[in-house]
C-alpha cells in the first residue's frame, strides 16, 4: 500500500476497459459507492488493510466482482 511523506496511506488509481466505448461503470469499494466514470475507467481508491472487495456495475446490469487484500499495517514497536 502506497504510503505519503507523512506515512499515512495514500490513494491507489486502478483501471477498468470495458467493450462498449462509451459505457459507464459504476464503482463501488466494500459496499461503499465510489462513482461513475465513462470513457475514461480510472479510479481513485483507499483500499482497508486485508480483504476488500471491489465491484464494478454497468449501465446493463453486468457485474464484475473482485476480492483482493490491502496490505496490512506494518507492526510499529516502541
């Protein structure tokens, strides 16, 4: 997981194609909705630490899920 100057979590862009050209996605992160977007598939998001699940919806119905695991918090010792 990408990581800012301060240490702090930083967003990660991930992309989407889709057949039609000028479908729309909508986006939506662990049940949360992000956005549409049409053209253009890119998408800021901020994935938790461990599994998430990432759900694409087009203007037909379709859906395409995906699970995947952010990246846990490093063990900081004092």
């Amino acid at each position: 997981m990408p990581r800012n100057l301060s240490g702090e979590r930083s967003r990660i862009v991930i992309s989407a194609v889709h057949r039609q050209e000028n479908a729309a996605i909508h986006w939506h992160l662990n049940g949360q909705y992000l956005g549409r977007t049409q053209q253009n598939h890119d998408m800021e998001i901020l994935p938790h630490p461990g599994p998430n699940t990432l759900t694409l919806i087009d203007e037909a119905g379709q859906r395409l899920v995906r699970s995947f695991r952010g990246a846990e918090e490093p063990n900081r010792e004092h």
